[in-house]
C-alpha cells in the first residue's frame, strides 16, 4: 500500500515512486491512476468493493502490487481495511497527508490537534467541538456546511478552513465564519479552530 500524498505526484515519497515504477499491477482509483500515464504493466481501477479488492489481492499472492492510496494510506485510508483482512504483513508506505499539508500550507502547527474524520461515520460533535484545534477528512454526507450547521446550531464562535483539491492546480483554501460555508466543496479537509 502506497500513499500519494494530498494528490500532486511531486509530493510522493521517493520509496513510493520506486516501488510503484517496479509494481506489476497498480490499483487506484480512476484520478489516481491517471497521475502515472508512463506505467505501463497492468492498471486496476479500485471502487468501494473493499471485500472484493481483499479477495483479488488473496488470489494474486505471487504478483508484485502496489495498491494506491490517498493522503497516508493508515490516516483514516484503505490501509487500515487492508491490513486486517489481507493475510501476510502488507509494506505500507506512508504519504504526506491531507491534513499535514493543509497545516503547512497554513502555516498553522500541528500540535494538539483533535484529528477525526466523517468518512461513512456520524461524528459526536459534542466532543470534536470541545477541542481548540480539529482536523476533519470529510465525505459527501458531512462536509463543511454540516460541520458549519453543527457548530451554529450550538451558537459556538470557531473558524473553518476549508482545503480544497489539495496540491492540485485548482487548489483553494477558504477561512471564513460558519455562517459564510457554502453548500458544497470539492474534495476537501476542514480545520475547526476555537477562536477564544
């Protein structure tokens, strides 16, 4: 399992760029693999069938295989399905994360962060806003104008910042009230910041 990094291929590490150039087979998602138009053994597209993909890779022991992953593949990332159902010990190769790279860009430390996420999960938003500091990977479902409407619904004054297309060329990075969150983002992380 290799990480990608928050998306732009300059930010992978030069161990996942070596063991992708020597993989047989790479499994990714249509965007990822669409950043390597120069491999040309064998492309697996990866769609939400984790089971399936467990069960592929069980079949396929005796093939060198790089599966991809977005960010770093054991921060809320398909290395943590994989590593439990996949027999053996699968090498996973960390990437720079989303939330690490929404952080530097920032400018913005990251000690004492509270770190979740919503991907297919119902966030306890009593605790996540208890913390000064939170980094959120978010899904469809709870985005930042959830995360907006959790927040005024407890009439709390915070800060989003909303990481869009992270490292890619339509990058933008928004801070603004809770107030001003739009309905919908592109792909994103969101960081909650107390403002006392």
């Amino acid at each position: 399992m290799v990480g990608l990094g928050p998306g732009d291929v300059n930010y992978l590490t030069p161990r996942a760029r070596e063991l992708i150039n020597r993989c047989e087979v790479l499994i990714g998602s249509p965007r990822q693999l669409a950043c390597f138009p120069d491999f040309h053994q064998e492309k697996r597209p990866l769609d939400a069938n984790l089971p399936a993909l467990a069960a592929w890779l069980a079949a396929h022991r005796e093939q060198w295989v790089v599966v991809l992953a977005s960010g770093d593949p054991m921060l809320y990332g398909i290395g943590d399905y994989l590593s439990r159902h996949v027999d053996g010990s699968p090498q996973v190769v960390p990437g720079i994360s989303a939330v690490q790279y929404l952080f530097s860009r920032l400018g913005l430390s990251m000690n004492d962060i509270y770190l979740t996420s919503s991907h297919g999960r119902e966030p306890d938003f009593d605790f996540v806003l208890q913390h000064a500091k939170v980094a959120m990977m978010t899904d469809r479902h709870i985005g930042p104008y959830e995360i907006a409407g959790q927040i005024l619904a407890r009439g709390l004054r915070r800060t989003l910042v909303v990481g869009e297309n992270l490292s890619y060329p339509d990058e933008r990075i928004h801070i603004l009230s809770p107030d001003r969150v739009a309905r919908e983002y592109a792909m994103n992380v969101v960081v909650i910041l107390d403002e006392q």
